[in-house]
C-alpha cells in the first residue's frame, strides 16, 4: 500500500470497527486516537506481512489483514478503554 492509503483506509477502518463497537458511542474527541491507531496498525501489517513474505505490496492478502488486524485491535482498544 502506499503513504494515502495507509492514511485513508487505516483512518477509516479504525473509526469504523471504533464506531460499531458495542459500547457508548464515540464523542468527537475520540475519533483522533482511533484512526490514528488504525492508520499505525495498518502499516505495521502491511510492513511485517511483506518483511515475512505472506504477501507482496498490493495484494489483496494485504488489503484483507490490515482490515482483519485492525479491526480487532480497535475493538481491544475500545474494551479496555477506561470509560
């Protein structure tokens, strides 16, 4: 993936998986920290399943892991956040 789409897809899956978590919703303030969180989550998927060799850049493997990883740790974040 390149810079602008870590950016756009990390940015919007975070606040997406951050969004449908079942719990209270998200204030305006908040949506800082989860799309940055899911922007860092991306990239180090994208990084380490290259640096491994599970996929090359641009496959569809790397697409589906960023979205599958983050989304997770977005909802870890979420459920052991302290509110």
């Amino acid at each position: 993936m390149s810079f602008l789409a870590f950016l756009i897809f990390g940015g919007s899956v975070g606040l997406i998986s951050a969004h449908f978590y079942p719990k209270k919703r998200l204030k305006l303030k908040d949506l800082l920290p989860y799309s940055l969180a899911g922007i860092v989550i991306s990239f180090l998927v994208s990084f380490f399943g290259q640096t491994f060799g599970l996929f090359s850049s641009g496959q569809i493997l790397e697409w589906l892991g960023a979205l599958v990883v983050t989304v997770l740790l977005v909802a870890c974040l979420r459920a052991f956040a302290k509110k």
